[in-house]
C-alpha cells in the first residue's frame, strides 16, 4: 500500500512543534509546505502538544494511545524537545528517552539522514572549507542509544553505571545498505565508514564486515574508513572530502553537530528520522534543540525547519516540490544582508515567497 | 617515597617510541629533553621494542615480564603504536587495546591530560579562533574503553555484538577532583563538564552528581556543563570559552582531535597519561598515531612529542626545565616559514638549540 496518501487524498501530517522555538520553527516549516506543495496535494494536519510542558503539567510525556495516532499519519513533523536547563523537576532524559528516542525506535526510523552543505553566502568558522555537500547516514535504532544499561548503589562511594551499546547484523546491514544505495545515486559515488574499530573492538567489527560484505555488491562505490576522532580532523580540515558518511547513532550525533557547526550552523541543519520501508511515519525534525533562552523571541532561524519539510516532501515522492523549498532557501540565505537579523516569521515569509514565485 | 630519582639520583626512563613516525619524533623529543633535563638530573634510559614489528614478528604485545620491568621506571615516553591499516595480520585492536590500552589501564593513568593552545604564527582551519588556551582532562580508565562487552554469532544475520561503558563513583570522582584542582590553579578557574546525560542517563548522572558535589568545594571555579554534541560546536564556533574541560574516556578521545585540529593540527597535540597518586610511573605520548603512510621519511613534525616530553618533565617537578621546552617550542613554530618544509631531526635540533639558549 502506498503510505503517502489516505482515501480523502490528503497526506496525513502529525505536527509535533514541542517546546521553546520548536513551536516558531515549526510554524514557518508548515507556511513554507503549504506553500511548496504541488496542485492538489493536501496536508491533514493533527497537532500533538507533546514535550516539557505536557510533562510538567500532567506527568506525561508519550501515552501508548497517542503513540498509536501517530502511527496512523503517512509522516511526521516535529519542532525541538527539551525544558529549561538544569529544571529540577525534569530531570535529563526524560523528554529525549521518553519522547524523542522513543519515537525514533518505535517507527523503526533506522535511517537518521542529515545533509550537510555549505549554502553560497553563508558564513562559517572555517577560512577555507572548500565545496561542502555530504550527507550523514546515522544509525537511528541502536548503538549506546538503546536505553541498555542500568546503575548499582546510586548515590554512594561504590556506584557503578553502565551503558550498553547494542549492535545488531541485522540493524547495521539495513542501514550500511541504505547508504550504500544513496552513495552510488550521488555523483560522486564515495561512503565513507566511521567508527572506532581499534578500541570498541566488538561493534567495530560486526560494522566492518558488513561495510566490507555491502562494498562488493556496489563496485562503483568508492570507499573509505574513518575512526571518529581522525574524522573530527578531516571535518575541520578538508569537509569537502566527504560524499556519504554512514556511521553509528552516537558517532553520528556528535559528527553532524560538527557537520552543522562548519556548514554554518545549527540554524541552517535539517534532519529526517527515516524508515526506508514505509511501514511507519517517518519523522523530520531540524537538529537544533528547544533553545529556551530565545523562545517565543522570534529570533529563531526556522531555515532548518524549513529544509526539514523539504526532506519530508522528498520522502512523500515529492521531488519537485522538495527541490523548489531548497532552491528558495539558497536564494534567501544569499540574499541575508550580514549582521541584520530577522524575525523568525520574516525569514519563513520570505522563503514561502520565494517558493510561489 | 618520591618515585622521580632512583639511588643513584638518575630518573628511570622506559621509552617505547613504537611504529612508524613514533621512531623519529621520540628521537627528537629525547634529545630535547637531554637538553632541558635540570643540572645534576640525569636519565637512564630503557628501551621497549613493543608495537606491530615485534606482534607481527612474535605474536607477542605486551609479555607481563615487560609490563613488571616498565613498572619499575619513574615515567614512559611513547612514540606512537599502530601498523599498517588493513594490514590482514594486524586486527584492529590489538595493539591499541593490548599495549596502548593496557598499558593506560594496567597503570591506573586516571587522568588522560590534553592541553590545547593556538601557538602564535601557526595556521589552523578556523577564520578567527580567538585566543586558544585550555586543558582537556579525559579520564583513562574507564567508560567505554574497558573492553566489557562481546559478540554473539558472529558472522551470522543473527550477529549482536555489545560494547559496555562502565562508569563508577570512584573513577568518577578522581578524575573530577583533578579536573576542579587544575581549573583552581588557572587563571580564568573555569570547568566544563562534557558528557550526554540526556541520552546516556546512567552514566551522565553519576558524572553529573559528582560533578556537582564537587563544585561546591570549589567556590572560586566557574562550572558549565555541555553535551558533547554541543561541544562541537563551540569547539569550533568559540573555543576561547573553554579552559579546563573534564570529559569520559570515549568523548574525551573525541573532542582532543577535534580540539587538535582546530589548533593547529595533531602534529602539535602533547599528551600525558597520568597517575597523580605517583604510585605507578606515567607515561607522556603525542596525540598522533603512528602515520605509516609517511614513516622513516623524516617527515614528521615531531613537536608533539616534544611537548609531550614537557609535560613529562613537569610531572616529575621539573617545572622550569618545562616551560623552557615549551617556550623554546612558541619561538620555533613563530620562526617558521610558512611553506617551508623541515625534517623531522631539523626541528628537534632547532627546537634543542633554542632551549640550549
Ligand atoms: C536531543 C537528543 C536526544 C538528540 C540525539 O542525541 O539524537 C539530538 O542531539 C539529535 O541529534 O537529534
Ligand atoms: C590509538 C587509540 C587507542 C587512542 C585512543 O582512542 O585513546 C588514540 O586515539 C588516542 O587518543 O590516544
């Protein structure tokens, strides 16, 4: 059955906009859908009021029920998550467990898809980073990111805590795949492999051999490995060597802040928590936080929101439309005068205009 | 007893300069430190053949016959360990986690001590750095890198293979103790604790539990906290903010590269693996591997090494004779023409001059 459209014809969108600047950002992402969407394709929206607020109020931050709404929409929309820092009565991870993360391994989104680009005009730390277009593919199910693990005697002299990084043939083959496809549909055809297989000797090698198994079934794709911190390097220091990276969830976590850091920043980073088998809502989300301490300031730069719906239209087969918001976000991030900052509603403004023409 | 001066009043040096450019740039760093070595303060050196020549030629890493007799020195110098990548003889691992690792392990280097600083006149990635100066304090032996963990049908779709960080409140609370004594020592006395306790909450909470009791001895320092995905990008938007930074095994190994890198490369990255109770000898290596690709060429910088034998030299209380080394460095990396190639002993014998006087 083909998930992108309901019996109305209408795409069925879950519009998470969560908490702080989520709720800007996502505001503009869904003008600029709107907007971007071809001739007789509808969006049904539901919003689902999830995220630091709900919980602190009622206690809840994913019942099952809600979950299962959601599971019913042909993809999601989501803002950003996360209360105040330090809120005593949020402790860390509840919100990012419990909502995020749960979301991310109950839909299977196996695929955690980041492009990375250096847009013309946009400013960044590096003084020669050279053409910057590559794309992570971050395990999204698995790794440290499995809530494995647990703690004995917390609070005393003899404490122990564990995390448990899980692995699976199984999760690593499907997403090694999955790169290995988008690497060989790219021009320049290259997958690089992140990981650390010299010291977490175990995971490392089950993803070895599986990147090793995936390379001779795609003669066309050059290779290469990478340990994380050697990639840390190369990301400051020749970006534009990068085609596909795929990588582990925790890796990829940390390398696509770096990736958004020198590609001019978070602002600008969009993200797609992908099930390439379409049995689930796949979810799109920017990959900057809440930012409590800009909220409801429309200082927010929703530009990753946007790119995020982008990504969403592509995934719904929707190239056109998907390559029109892109286009429109070049322009504008081109246009940006240095130093003057826009409210969050003019930037979206301005990109929507762009997309209608 | 003052492990720094045996009977006869000379300092017992284990050197293992390892792989590749690890024989030259220990070459280098041994000469500077001869040079700077105080009156009256002599080294007697051993030498350790270990690495992947004698593994490849032996099967052997590291014999406990060899470990018993490195015991028995005041401090290590290290080169760099690590054969040929790929090579099939050679798994990953098993040189990193049965000599590097064991070694760090075996010895108790709780305390893995990574300065950072932007040296006047050398180039780095970044348009405008600002004014580079602080110290990652990474713990040693725990996290991570502690090889719990195994593999279940290996080689099968049915494969999972696990890594198992452990973290307890005893390694917890040493590393952070030192980490809080230095940041007192230092001008600014401000301490960044790096982690990913939203996702990572059995281990972040202990690391943040006792981060925070800590702290309240330490009035006098500045405390912030960052996940390590943040830390990316204030590593390379604004890495002038950090000034001691205390971090896991894993993060630590991560953000040092990283933090290389934006400094001016992992030519320049001094390390020491620290045991501040003094009960076993230390061990001070650069942070770079041992670069096959360029091995007996005389093309390493071997400045890493030296700084690390500076930091060697300052474990053991020989302050003065370290800064020399280190200033002696600053005024060769200022003289350097931009451009200009030297080899590996050309440096070291620059750099010797300069602290000769
Ligand atoms: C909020 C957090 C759980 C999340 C992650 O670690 O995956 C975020 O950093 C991201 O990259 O989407
Ligand atoms: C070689 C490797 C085991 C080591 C580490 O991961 O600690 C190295 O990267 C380092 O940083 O010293």
């Amino acid at each position: 059955t083909d998930s992108t459209s309901t019996a109305s014809g209408a795409i069925k969108l879950a519009v998470i906009p969560g908490d702080g600047i989520g709720q800007e950002v996502t505001t503009e992402a869904l003008k600029v859908l709107e907007v971007a969407s071809p001739a007789g394709v509808k969006f049904e929206q539901t919003r689902y009021d999830l995220g630091a607020e709900r919980y602190l109020a009622t206690g809840e931050v994913l019942p099952d029920s809600v979950l299962g709404e959601i599971r019913e929409h042909d993809a999601i929309l989501l803002g950003a998550v996360g209360g105040k820092p330090n809120d005593p009565n949020l402790p860390p991870g509840i919100l990012e467990r419990g909502l995020l993360l749960r979301l991310r391994f109950e839909l299977d989104h196996y695929v955690n898809l980041r492009p990375s680009r250096i847009f013309p005009g946009v400013p960044g730390p590096l003084a020669d980073p050279g053409e910057v277009d590559f794309v992570v593919v971050r395990e999204g199910t698995e790794g440290p990111y499995t809530g494995n693990g647990g703690a004995l005697r917390v609070g005393t002299p003899h404490e122990v805590a564990t995390e448990v990084s899980v692995n699976t043939a199984f999760g690593v083959e499907r997403v090694v795949r999955d790169a290995f496809a988008r690497a060989q549909r790219r021009p320049r055809k290259k997958l690089t492999l992140v990981h650390k297989t010299n010291v977490l000797v175990n995971a490392g090698s089950v993803w070895w051999r599986i990147f090793q198994a995936v390379a001779a079934e795609y003669p066309e794709v050059t290779t290469d490995y990478m340990h994380i911190d050697a990639a840390m390097i190369f990301m400051t220091t020749d970006p534009a060597r990068f085609d596909v990276i795929v990588t582990d969830n925790l890796f990829g976590d940390i390398i696509t802040d770096l990736a958004a850091a020198i590609t001019g920043g978070i602002g600008l980073a969009a993200s797609g928590n992908v099930n390439p088998d379409r049995t689930t809502p796949s979810m799109f989300e920017p990959v900057h936080g809440s930012a409590p301490d800009i909220a409801g300031q429309q200082k927010a730069d929703p530009t990753a929101a946007v790119l995020s719906a982008s990504l969403l239209l592509d995934h719904l087969g929707h190239a056109d439309a998907a390559a029109a918001i892109e286009t429109a976000v070049v322009e504008d991030l081109a246009a940006r005068t240095p130093g003057a900052a826009r409210r969050t509603s003019e930037i979206g403004d301005a990109i929507a205009a762009r997309v209608a023409g």
